[in-house]
C-alpha cells in the first residue's frame, strides 16, 4: 500500500496550468475585508504574478469592484460566514468559490509581517502603501492562504500595488451586464461581446491587458491621449504594426511562463518555449524607431532583450528536450563536467555489448548468434538449437525457448550493469541540474515580468491600431468640458455582425445646452442600439481605443450607467419590475453632471400611467440635477414624455426613422430631431409570423381603442 | 526524440472519464441529416450506452429536438455547412460542438451495414428499426465517428432504440428556458432550477434518469400511474423507502463504470468498487418485497444478483490494488499459477537479501556491515573505513565514500538481477491478467446495464417519494378529460428559496368552461410565479411525480407552451418585441385544445395602445380555438382586459391581492376572482429606494393624467 501525501490543493484561484486557464482571461483570487462601512480588497493573479489592493469607504463600491473583478476564488474572514453570499454572487458567470477564513489570517499585525517577509523590505511605505490597512489585511490573507495550499513561494508577486477606484471610470454590475462588454448578454460567454470584437491582439499577455483596460477605463484626460498617441502613430505606421504584430505572435505567454518557472512547474520543453521567445526580442526592439511617442518610448525603453537569460537556457539545454524532467536527455553535452563523464561511460559501456555480437561470433563459431535485450532478462545472447553443441563454457544458461536458448556472461552482466547504474546517476543529475537552472532563471523574475507588461501593452496599442485601421474607426477627441458628440457612430459589436455597409450610422449631440434626449420609435427601429453604442463609444475612447465614428468629441465621463431590459430573477424572488426600479434608484442615488446615463424604456413592468408617471418625474430628475442636469439617453414607449421638451430647456427629442409603403414598414434606423407618432406594433407582430386572423383583429381593436368605443363591447 | 502518436481525440461527445463528466448530466452525442422536411436524429450516450433515434416530419420539430437533447456535440452532414447553424446554437448553454462530417457517413447503405455489423444482426427489424432511414443514417454516422476517434469499441450500446416525438408531453426551449425546468435563467446554470429541487435521487444513474423524465414527460394515461403507484407505494412505506435509499447511497454509477469497462478504460480500483456496489445488491433485493405494484415488481424482476461478476474479481484482485494497472501488486495469490511462481521467486530472492547482511557480518567479523540499495548501484555492502581490513577477497568494490567503502559480490549481483528480472516479468503478466479479466467482465456488459437501468428506475421512483413526503406534496388524479383543477398549489422552487411557511399557496380550476384565465394585479404581487407554478405542477404530474398542492385534478396535457419576460439579443439583432412576437406566434400555430398555454405581459414590447390591441385579438383567439378554446394563463397589465369575461363565455378574470394599509402596500399572494384596478408602481419604485423628490412628483404626474391635465403643461 502506498500512502500519497496531499502536495497540493489546487482550488480555482491557485491554477498555473495553462491547459486549465484561458490564454485570455485573468483569474483572480481575491480577499475581502471590511469594517463598519470601511473595506479593503486585495487580489493576487498567481498565473501572472499581478498583485494588488484597493480601499473604499462605502460597501456599495465593494460590491461594485468585486463585481467589476470577478474573482474565481474569493476569501472572507470567517466572521462574514452567517451572510450567505452565494446568492450575491450567484449572478456572477462563473460565480468565485468563496472560502471562509480564519480572522487570525487577517490580522492587520501579521499581515503586516508577512508581506515585509514576502517583499523583503522593512518598510511597506516604498510601496506606496502607507495609510492602507484593511488592503493590507487582505493581502496578508492571500499570502497566508497561498502559503497554506502550497503552491511553491510566490516570489513574483514582486511587488504590491496600491490602486484608487476613483482613478477609473464608473462600471456597476448591471452596466457591465448590459454593455455586454465582457460577454454577451443572451449566452453569458465571450463571443459577441465588446471585449471579443476588439480584441486583435496577438499575445495571452496583451489579451489580458486589453481585458483589464476595458474592465478600468481611464478619467485622466493626458493618460488617455497618451495611449491614443501611440495607436494613432501605429495607424499612420500600417507596415511598421503589421511587422510588429507578426513578430508579436511567436511569443509564447512570458508572464505565465515566468510563473510557472518560480513556482518549479516549468517543463524543459516550457525553458525553450523561453528562449525561442527571447530570441525575438532583439528583432523586436529594432522594431521600436526614436520617434514613437513618449508612452511607447517608455515601455521600450523596458523592453531589455535578456540575453543573458536566453544565452543561460541555450548554452544549457538541448532544443528539443523531452516533456519529462526526470528521464534525462535534457542537457547539451559540454554544460557540466560530471554529466558529459556519465554520458562518455553510457557511449563507452552500449559500443562495447554493440562489438560483443561479432566478438562472439567470432570467438564461439555461431554464425547465428544474436546479441538482444527485454526487460526481464536485460542483455543476452540467443542461440538457435541447430548451434548449442558450440556454446562455450562461460554462456551462462538463462532461458530455453522452442528453438533457442538464452544466456548471458559475466562479462555481459557486468557491462550492463555498470551502464544502467550510470543510465540512473545521468537522469538523477540531470533532474537537479535542471532544477537549479530553473530556480537560477527563477531569480530574474521581476525582468521578465517588465519586458512582459511592455510588451503586453504595446501589443494592445497595436492592436487597437490595427481594429482602428481596419473598421475605419477615428481618433476621438478627448477633453475636459463636458459633452458627447458623434458623427455617423456606429455600435462596434452589431456592425461587425451585420454584412459590410449594413449598418446605419447617426449622429448625437449631448452639451451643456441639451443634456436629456427623450428618444422615440417603433420596435426594431433600433432605438436600443443607438443608446447602447453611444454609451460604448464613450468607454471606448476612455481605454484610449479609436470609435466607430467619423467623428467623436468626447468630455471625459465619471461614470456610465443602463437601465435595460431587466430578466426576472425567481430565485432571488424579485419582480421584473422591481429590478428595473432598484437598478433605477441606484442611478439616481449616484449620478453627477459628469455621467452618463442610459435608460431603455422605464416603467415598462407595471401599469401604464404608473408606468409614465414614473418616468416623468426620473426625466425631470435626471435634467435638473445640481441645477446642470446629467447626460442622458431616454428611450421610451411614452409617447407622452415628449411634451417634457416643451416644459424643460435642456430636452430634446429625437425619433428613429421608418417609412411606410403600401402597409409595410421600412425600417430607415435613422435618428432625426422630434417625436415619433406611431409604434407600428401590429406589423411587427405581422413580421413575426403572428397569424393573419390576429392581426386583423388587432388592428380593428386599436382602431376601435383609437375612436374610444372599445370600453363598451370591444368593437 | 520520442515519437508519440495521438491514440484518441478526445472531442466532448466522447468522453468517459467520469473526472471530466457531471455525475447527474447526461453527455450526448448526436447527429442530424435533413431532407426536404423530413429529419432523422440519432444520439449515443457513450459513458453510459444509450443509444436512440427518432424521425419526424418537419423542421421546426426538429429543432425542438435538438433543443430538449441540448447535445455537447451534433454531427451534420458536410452539405449543412453552408448555413451557420453555430448560430441557431448559441442559445444553447453549453452550445454544442459542431463536427460537419462527409456525406457518405450519412449514406443509408453503408449505415445499414455498419449498424448490423455493430448489432450483430442482420436484420435491424428486431430492434423495431423497420422503415426508419434517416434516423438510421444519422445512427450511422454516430458509428462511423467513433470508429475514427478510436474510444475503443463501443460494444456497449447493445441496443439502438427508436422513439417517438409524439409520444412525449412537447417542450419548446423557451418553455424549457422559460420554466427553469434545467437552469436558472439569471445565472444558467443548476441550481434553483426545478430539476435541482426535486432531484433528492441517491445515485449518479438515478439523477441522469429523472433528468430525462423532466426532459420527456409522458402523454399516456396507464404509463404515469404506473408510475404514480410506485411513488405512493414508497412514499407510504417510509422505513422501507429509508432503507432502500441508504443502500442505494453507497453504488458506484454502474452505467458509466460499466462503459469504462467495456472500452478498455476501467482501472484495478474500478473494478474493485464494481464489486463492492455489486455486492450490495441481493441486500437490496431483499428491500423488494412481493407486494409491489406493477411497475415495480417488472423492475425488480430484472434486478439479479450478478454473483458471478461479483465472484470473478473478488477472486481475482486483492481489495486495495495499487492505481496504476502497469505496477503489479494487483492480483491475489492462488488465482493464477505463474503469476504465484513468480511472487514466490521475488519473495525467495528478497529474503536471501535480507538474510545477507546477518550472513557476511559473521563470515567477515565486520559488525557495522549493512546491506543497502539505491537506484544507481542496485544493492550493495557497505563498510565503514575503520573496517577494511576486514574486507574479503570476494568483495567487489565499487564506490568510496569520505567514511565508508560500498561492495557488491558475485553472488548478490546474481540474486539481485533475477530479483529484478522476476518483478518485470510479474508486473507484465499481471497487465495482461488484467486486460483479460477486464475484457471477459465487459462480456457481461449487458446484464450490467439492465440492473443500473433498473436500479436508476426504482431510485428516481423512491426520491420522488421522499421529496413528496418531505414537503407534503400531493398525488395528482390523471385523467384523460379536459381541465387543470388545483387546490393549494405552491411553485416547487420558490417554496423551497422562501423560509418555511413563507409561501402563499393559491387554487386554480381550469375547466371546458373555464378555459382563458386573464389575471391581473400589481407588481411583485406573484403574478409570474402563480402562472409558472401551474405550468409546473402540471409537468410535475406528467413525469409521475406527485406535486406540490393539497389536491390536483390534470387532465393529460399534449403541449405546454410559454412566453414569459424575453431578453433582448442584439447579437442576433432581434428586439425584445420581435422575440416576444416570435414566440407568440409560434404558439397560436401550434397550440390545440389538449396544450397548456401561459402567457406573461404580451405586447409589453410596444406601444400602448398597439401593445393592447395585439393582446387583446391574441387571447380572442386562443379563446375561441376549434370552438373550444386552449387551457390559457394570461397575466397582464391592460386592465382593458378584463372586459373580455363580458364578451367571451370561457373568460374568467382572476386577481393577485393586495391590502393597502396608510399608503403602503401589503402583498397577500393570493389568487381572487376578479379584475384588479390598481398596479402600485409608484409604491414599488419607493420600495426599490428611489428618491422621494422622485417619488412625490410620480405622484403627482399620475393625478395629472388621471385628472386629465397632463397633456398641456405636465402639472
């Protein structure tokens, strides 16, 4: 009976293995920690070495930043466990695994001693991490917990990075959700999200950071035009981006690699993976001219081509090492003086039993003779029946098969087992010899982490360059006033969807002077897109990305909120409705002039003058916040709510366009000044296949409705 | 350079280990194959050996089809290619894997032949596969695909089954969606569904069968009381019921263990649980008393002992056997008599080894000799340097140590070696022992997978049982008339999210005379919960289940169709109120006075008065269906509604209650004949935390359009 001992507990936040994580996706292991309404968040990506912490003073932004992170694996002071907050995440796809952990492991003291241990310095505040403790605490429980489940010692987490929500543009849940910027809304998986139709860059690093951007879009008007500097220039450079990018997509995934290469979970195969990479870099760098912009300047100036690393790997192991680390056949001949004796003493041994066949032949006189080897029996001699009466006296009788016998020779054992006695002692060499290597590799860790975020966000600029180029999208012009305007934009998801010119562009213009746009028009007219690509286009401009516009100014925003569409939620027994409101309320509760705000249809879940009642007085709301109103997009069924334009000065109308012919309807999906008049229900209906008879009869209903004889008989 | 060659593609549809498999999820493989409006579907279950096909007549069955399997992979012929049916999939979560496959492995010959040759028949008649052709075309195409991914051969789908749509209660997959009958449709997946609440089933075979219940409720009267008595047999036998399902606990899946044996895959260690769970079974046959009705007693005829299987390895592996079927130490003594000779020759050499070190400490006078082995050197003696002198001639050195000198002799390097070669010889033969038990218990495959199919049976049965007596459901009277009578229903999954008690039970009493039911009321009140747990409880009935009511009347329902809540997808550029018109009219073409319709909030989408129109001309129809009328819930917020009850004779209205207590409201959840003339909205969106400037001016808005006034200045 073997006893095997529990080396590792591998939960979900601890995976390093590139076969169980997707190239681009992050996969955080997060703790949280809060005290009264103060809270502090950390979060480790193993598989990258990223590590961070963050603090608020309000538990509503700690639920927004958990949901904006989406950790796989969650940890909570034990103390939190009378809550269950599985249901709280519950609406998270996949919802992180939550572990309850002991208070001690949150202990602001210990924490603090563990991550000086951890960092190797006495003093947090280099890190910039004075004043933080409830961060800290967090972080402390992740190293407490990393330690515990025996993942090998992170050492490249080299660093602890503090980080203020506030820096970032405003992304609740529901916006997220209703964005689809991460995955879309109907399959709750990547393709035909925001993130998948803009992603075109060619390394798992530059994935993940272009992720990470959209998940955090900048406020800071000169970081946000520092980063459309760069893709602006590699616009205009489309041979320089299409080398760079060709280049880009040999490299193999650095950060994770160099995880895997601390933790010893790096394969042989995994250090050439390395090196061939590394080889790249020198061309890469020729491929960075001294008139980029400064961003870019600066990262390539990161960009150190760690010759001595690769030269380390290729003096040291042969270019196509086996998989295993424990067979050997790993090392160039010439690295190390013992191995190179072993591997001369094999040669020297398997030459001599190659030679005995002859050598016997010769001695016994047996043309048949034949030297072999199996498992069982090793090295030995096989000789037919028709030839025994010629074995010599030193053939030692091993085995006698129908029409042969077996032997072996002192002489043969000796050989053999002197060669698979140095067989072993090459592998066991060669097994620590490669371990030291990767530890010794393992040492310049934090390097290959900065020519690994260089070149991650540089692939990302390119990237965006290269969507910009492709889809015709124009540089937005940022700016510290307030105001959206756009010219001919697009939604960057559903014109990639539809075929080539299908898509129809318009224009909005939201300024100081007309702050709420109350917008009109039947179903399928497209009133949804056009609210929803307006609000994309602003977040993307903020990552720093080009639009689908002609044209775009665009004031930097605060936050982004959506009132859309809402899914009734039984499990959690609330209403359609009652979603729709709460989503509401969090809207009005939080919003500033410097918002943006996207409402499709309120009030649609309960009666109709409830309904419109409701959303009359969230319109007035929206317009006269803080005497300047926020920027709004109100969709809606209320024809009614077009009379606020009359009534309040920063209102506008607009209507999405249809024309009719002979009964049919043409949808135009084009936005124009004023209020639409009619919804054109029944030919959708009719479009939808609803029977003949039904839609006859509706139309004789509403015309009934219309001449107000529908309350007595329905005729 | 080692070689490898790839042995299995391993695509999802073919996967057996039980690691990478939900033990309680079904895991098909399907294929498809059209013509004109005729379809054929083959599906094989290959951890399990399922293996069936079924035909039909028109394409939008078919899709229904495919949507109620939901299979991880769907084989089509290459000509399908042309369309993008990755599309029409992507509802689907998991959406399957889309393998397009050359027409000629559809082709109705060489399927004939394939499936004889695979059946070993020659007449497919037997299997009741007369006249079918496409289904066996997509039948053979399955064959066909497996003999390339090389799984081994599935000698385990003894048996192709073939079926019929019409047999079965329908099931749209908005219904299936929209009913949450699989998953939670917030987050998509198991929990709060209804199969996950009423799965209370103890065996991984259990769980998959009454997941294909609820996939594939019945429509014949005889077969759900078949059923039904067993349930009310068990349900009333509590001891019995206890007893049989704490035996049950303890069975290994023996459908997917049974699989792995047949295709090679089983370990030493399955085997061994195979004959622990086997050798439960004549306990459990004594839990099956002579008294049993009909369904049950079948069921337990079929249930034998399978001693034999049971005897072969318990004779032939030891109890604990190692995990790997390469190292030996697998087998018990005395099963086969080389494989003892060589334990004993292992066991001979060992102890002269062990007996060395006594032995030449006497012959030499050296008493700190020890006999020690390492991978290098094999065994050796070992002499401390202060006894060399000591050292026989006989010694052979072969090693220096700083404090000792390592020997070997001619004689231990004798014993030593055959040692060796007798361990290798042994761990061979006992692979091929193993490969040759494995086989021959895989003969018996059959006979394994009717007593899993049998044991499944009887603990969906006795869990069904056990969930009724714990929540104190009802046995549903079946009957073949008309009408849905319900006294003191409950939704099975929302009772059990609510705290005891918590939920309000209400009566329902659809009926020849009662056929449209327009229920109205406000928000929250519970108005989609009391339509959805009729539509449930309903479906709960037709898979034998006794349901959750004090009484329930359900004449056998043919479909059961709902819209309910639609999601906007603009991934398919379809509007919310397209989707919803979509799945209206898909229900008045196919809705007969047998279905079971539930409609929530038609022509919400649109504006008011088309939204109304639409809803009125479609609950008219419905009405008035073939003269009788379809069983219909139809919850609303158009109050104009309700004027129907007037004018259609089958019209009754039904209103969720509410108390009003100084201005705040109290939801009772109860079911009152009646039109409602409320819906509290306003009251809602306060509850929801909307801000009371908000609140108050809503108010006031609504007594403006009430009064009339709105229209000119909005005060």
């Amino acid at each position: 009976l073997v006893r095997r001992e529990v080396t590792r507990i591998l939960t979900r936040g601890v995976i390093v293995d590139p076969d169980k994580l997707a190239a681009k996706e992050a996969n955080f292991l997060a703790a949280a920690i809060w005290q009264g309404r103060k809270w502090g968040i950390a979060l480790a990506e193993l598989s990258t070495g990223d590590f961070r912490l963050t603090e608020g003073q309000n538990l509503e932004a700690m639920w927004e930043e958990l949901y904006r992170l989406r950790p796989v694996e969650l940890l909570l002071p034990n103390s939190c466990q009378t809550e269950d907050f599985s249901v709280s995440f519950a609406w998270l796809n996949p919802s992180p695994s939550l572990q309850y952990r002991s208070g001690e492991d949150f202990h602001l003291e210990a924490a603090t001693r563990r991550l000086q241990r951890h960092l190797g310095t006495l003093f947090l505040d280099g890190f910039g991490l004075a004043g933080y403790s409830l961060g800290l605490q967090a972080a402390g429980a992740i190293l407490c917990y990393l330690e515990e489940n025996r993942t090998g010692t992170p050492r490249h987490l080299t660093s602890l990075i503090p980080y203020a929500q506030s820096d970032y543009l405003g992304l609740d849940e529901a916006t997220i959700r209703n964005l689809e910027i991460f995955e879309n809304f109907r399959t709750r998986s990547r393709p035909n999200s925001l993130l998948d139709i803009v992603d075109s860059t060619q390394t798992p690093m530059g994935g993940r950071k272009l992720a990470q951007w959209l998940r955090y879009p900048l406020k800071q008007l000169t970081a946000i035009q520092e980063r459309l500097a760069v893709v602006s220039f590699y616009k205009e450079q489309s041979l320089l981006r299409q080398k760079w990018r060709d280049l880009l997509k040999g490299l193999v995934d650095l950060e994770r690699l160099t995880a895997r290469i601390v933790l010893e979970q790096a394969t042989p195969r995994d250090l050439i993976a390395l090196k061939n990479s590394l080889a790249q870099l020198p061309a890469l760098r020729c491929l960075l001219p001294p008139e980029l912009p400064p961003l870019a300047a600066n990262l390539a100036a990161e960009l150190e081509d760690l010759t001595d690393v690769h030269d380390a790997i290729k003096a040291a192991l042969r270019p196509e090492p086996p998989l295993s680390i424990k067979e050997g056949g790993i090392f160039q001949e010439g690295y190390n003086t013992e191995l190179d004796e072993l591997i001369s003493l094999t040669r020297r041994d398997k030459d001599w039993i190659a030679r005995l066949e002859a050598r016997e032949k010769e001695l016994t006189g047996i043309g048949s003779l034949k030297v072999r080897y199996n498992k069982v029996f090793g090295y030995y001699l096989e000789v037919s029946k028709a030839n025994l009466h010629l074995v010599p006296e030193y053939f030692i009788r091993k085995q006698t098969l129908v029409n042969a016998e077996r032997f072996i020779t002192a002489e043969l054992k000796e050989y053999e087992s002197r060669l698979l006695g140095a067989e072993e002692a090459r592998k066991d060499l060669e097994l620590q010899l490669f371990q030291e290597l990767r530890r010794q590799i393992g040492q310049e860790a934090a390097r290959l982490k900065k020519v690994a975020d260089a070149l991650a966000t540089l692939d990302v600029l390119a990237a965006l360059a290269d969507i910009a180029a492709r889809r015709q999208y124009a540089c937005p012009r940022l700016q510290e006033g307030r105001g959206i305007r756009i010219v001919q934009g697009r939604h960057p998801v559903i014109e990639q969807v539809l075929p080539p010119g299908g898509f129809v562009p318009n224009d909005i213009d939201l300024n100081d002077r007309a702050t709420l746009m109350i917008v009109t028009g039947p179903n399928m007219a497209g009133k949804s897109t056009i609210l929803r690509q307006v609000a994309l286009i602003a977040l993307m401009a903020q990552i720093g990305s080009f639009v689908p516009a002609a044209a775009a100014d665009i004031g930097v925003v605060d936050r982004i909120f959506t009132r859309v569409g809402a899914v009734d939620d039984i499990g959690r027994g609330q209403s359609t409705f009652l979603v729709e409101m709460h989503e509401t309320a969090n809207i009005l509760h939080q919003a500033t002039p410097r918002s943006l705000v996207v409402l499709d249809e309120i009030g649609r879940g309960t009666s109709t003058f409830d309904g419109l009642s409701l959303a009359w007085a969230v319109a007035e709301y929206l317009h006269d916040l803080a005497g300047e109103g926020v920027l709004t997009l109100f969709a809606t069924h209320y024809h009614e709510l077009t009379a606020l334009s009359r009534l309040k000065p920063r209102v506008h109308n607009l209507q999405v366009a249809v024309a009719e012919a002979s009964g049919d309807i043409v949808f135009l999906h084009q936005l124009r000044p004023g209020a639409a008049n009619k919804s054109y229900g029944i030919q959708v209906a009719r479009l939808a296949g609803v029977p003949a008879p039904v839609i006859a009869r509706a139309q004789e209903v509403l015309e009934n409705i219309e001449a107000g004889t529908l309350d007595q008989v329905g005729f």
